[in-house]
C-alpha cells in the first residue's frame, strides 16, 4: 500500500524555498504558489487561462508570490535566473508535441544546481476512475513520463509514489474545479451528470468534515541541472 503523502511536504523536503526563486506551471489558483510564498520562496505562478489566473489573484495576497500568463514551453524568464521549477498535476496538461520543449524550458531557466520537481498523477485509482469519464488521461500522462524519462541537460535524482489525498466539499465542487480548469468538460457534464454522481459517491469516502475523499496513486520526479 503506498503512503498517503501531500505535495506540500514533499516539496519541504525536495525543494530549498527560503530565499530561492522559484516557479509553478500550471499554478491554477496559487495554492502551491502561496505556500512556497509563505515558506520563504520568491514564487510566480505561471498559467494559460486567464480565468485561473484571475481566481489566483483574488485569494489572499501572500508577499513574496505573483503570478503571470505564460506556458511551460516558452518560460518568460532569462537564462538561469531561477533555483526551482514545480509542476504539480501539468505537465500532462501541456499538449504532447510541446512537453519535451517544456523540459527544456526548465532546463534553460534554471540554474546550476537548480531543481525541477514533477508531481503527477497516475492513470489508475478511484479518482481516476471518476475523471476518466470526463476525459481519459491515458495516453497524455502516459506521454508526459515518456518526455521527463528522455529529458536532457538533467540529472534524475529520485522517484517517488505516494497517494495523494484529494477532497472535495460535494459534486458541484468537484464538477465546478473540472470545467473550470477546462471549459470545453460543461457539455460531457451535462450529459453524463447523473451517472458521475452516483459514481462519485459510490468511488469516494466520506469524512468526519463532510466532505468526499478520494485516493489518487501519484508519482513525483525530481531532476537537478547539474552545476
């Protein structure tokens, strides 16, 4: 049974945050970028969607942590200017054909010594079963491993798997995160609603906060650019 773990800790173990630059792909609304704001980090939140940008920058203002519209394939960054780069559940997220450019991006600006961390999902599990009938992340998330196992001008330095716990308040919450993260999922909603429902209860547990819990077997990389 793998250990339940929270990406939170291990980028308190993985990744040096107090005074270090550092970025996270795909922040979505700037929960990781916040925390690593407050552990001392100079963090930007880098995304596509205007729309979860705007989320971002309405939650708390935490100093140290901002957040600009860019993607993980053309980083606006110079060369070697930052110690991290986190992808937390995006690098599949990225298209395939660009996921490898991706790599190379965090190559380029990070420096010597600087640290990639990977953390993303596997294709198997309670919660993925549910997604799945959004949208079947297979073959992305397949894809996205291939483009981090082949990346160059990085060292690997560890793997890890871990269940990550992932919470949500009800249906709606979870249906409003999934179409807000991709737009393009209201209509398979609108039609498979009733079925997702009673799976989502059916693959999930509830907790003592009333919430639903599920399991989601996660796999985290971290890479380091030599010095």
């Amino acid at each position: 049974m793998m250990q339940t773990r929270k990406a939170t800790d291990l980028i308190r173990e993985l990744m040096p945050l107090k005074g270090c630059r550092v970025l996270d792909i795909g922040c979505g609304d700037g929960a990781l970028t916040r925390f690593m704001a407050r552990e001392g980090a100079v963090a930007t939140g880098i995304d596509v969607s205007d729309t979860r940008l705007s989320d971002a920058r309405a939650k708390e203002a935490v100093p140290g942590a901002d957040y600009r519209e860019g993607r993980g394939e053309a980083l606006p960054f110079a060369d070697g200017s930052v110690d991290g780069v986190v992808y937390h559940n995006a690098l599949h997220h990225v298209p395939v054909e660009a996921q490898a450019a991706a790599l190379v991006e965090a190559a380029r600006v990070l420096k010597p010594g600087g640290r990639l961390l990977v953390f993303e999902p596997l294709a198997e599990g309670p919660y993925f079963e549910l997604v799945r009938q959004i949208e079947d992340e297979t073959e992305v998330r397949r894809a996205a491993y291939e483009a981090l196992r082949r990346a160059t001008g990085l060292k690997h330095e560890r793997e890890e798997f871990y269940d990550a716990p992932v919470r949500h308040e009800n249906f709606a919450a979870y249906e409003a995160r999934s179409v807000g993260i991709h737009p393009g999922r209201m209509d398979k909603f609108a039609r498979l609603r009733a079925q997702m429902t009673q799976d989502f209860e059916r693959l999930g547990r509830k907790g003592p906060d009333g919430a639903t819990h599920f399991s989601q077997p996660t796999r985290a990389n971290l890479l380091v650019k030599p010095a």
